[in-house]
C-alpha cells in the first residue's frame, strides 16, 4: 500500500537513537503493530540502533534535535548562598541551551509535518515535549504516552507547571501503570485518559 492510501498519517517522537529502554523498545513494537494500515513517520534525536530497526521495515524517519526537558537527579547545592545561586544558574543554563536547541529545530520539524501531511502526533515519553508543542502550534492532535514518575525520576527544566498545560491539552493521554495514571487525579477520570500496559510483540 502507497502511503497516501493510508487513512492515518502519524508522526512518532522518540526521546531516543537506540533501543536501551523499554520506552523505545515498545514503541517500535507499536509501529511495527501499526504500520499495516497507518503511515508512520518517525522523527529521532540521531542515528543508532532504532534507525537501523526502521531501515529495515522501510519505515521513514528524520533525524532532529529533540533536547529533553527534564535532568535526571538533579539537587541543588543549599549549603551557602554562592553555591546555591551558582548551581542553579548553572541548571537554567543548561536548560535554556537545550530548549533553545528544540526552537531553533521547530520550523525544519513544520516543514516535514506538512510535506507528510501529519494528522496526528504521538509523544513516546514525558522526557520530551517536541510533538506537544507542535501539536499547539499546527493545531494537530497529540497523544502523550507517559512513562515516568514526575518529581521522582527526574526534575522538569521549567517545573511541573509547564509539563501540565501541555498534558491537558494532549487528545489522549496514556499512562502504563494505574499507580502512574493516579499521579494526575485532575486527568485520570477524564475520558481522554487511558492506562495501557506495554505489550509484548508475538
């Protein structure tokens, strides 16, 4: 089948050029779940082990900038003024390097999301946010597939703030576990919010 007779266009964010992670693992096995009646298009942070794996299912992709937004363990240093004020500035510093980085990509991003005519975009993780903010921009629906703990795991470069009004907005939201999904009480009764186990392909 051509890809423009596919009813669905969709394009897959992964936070990720290899297949070290569940995240990525599962979500190859769902394109591989999907690429028989949706066209898949996938955009990766660089060339590794995942682009391989798509090389050999003839399944498009483009290699982008796709920064995360998070820092995994991060502290502050409280034991005095100048090293509090220093490692936070040394934290936004870096935060701002890799959101400027995601701006800077966005048009090349559009471009593509219009030449395949995208209908919908699919986030594989809450480590990044490209497709989310794309979603507002271009007014596509996003699914967000959520994986992590927030404030456990990982701390948000701009807070949870930020990462809320993207996930509300979100068409769909899946969570892999009810104890994760019940970390957003705001969105879990919602009708748009869906637990989904990973699947094992057969």
């Amino acid at each position: 089948m051509s890809k423009q007779a596919f009813p669905i266009h969709a394009a897959f964010f992964s936070h990720d050029a290899n297949l070290k992670g569940g995240g990525s693992i599962s979500l190859l096995n769902l394109i591989d779940g999907l690429s028989h009646h949706t066209h898949c298009f996938v955009f990766l942070p660089g060339r590794g082990e995942f682009s391989q794996e798509l090389d050999q299912r003839n399944i498009e992709y483009a290699v982008l900038p796709n920064m995360w937004w998070v820092s995994y363990a991060y502290k502050f240093d409280n034991s005095n003024l100048y090293r509090s004020l220093k490692s936070r500035l040394l934290y936004y510093r870096k935060a701002f390097q890799r959101a400027y980085k995601n701006l800077k990509a966005v048009p090349m991003y559009i471009r593509l999301i219009r030449k395949y005519n995208i209908d919908v975009m699919y986030t594989n993780t809450s480590v990044v946010f490209m497709g989310a903010l794309l979603s507002v921009l271009l007014g596509k629906p996003h699914i967000w597939h959520i994986r992590e703990y927030k404030g456990s795991d990982f701390r948000f470069d701009f807070g949870n703030t930020l990462f809320n009004i993207f996930l509300k907005r979100a068409k769909v939201k899946i969570f892999v576990s009810e104890a994760l999904q019940k970390q957003y009480p705001k969105l879990a009764d919602q009708e748009s919010s869906f637990v989904v186990y990973n699947g094992i392909p057969i």
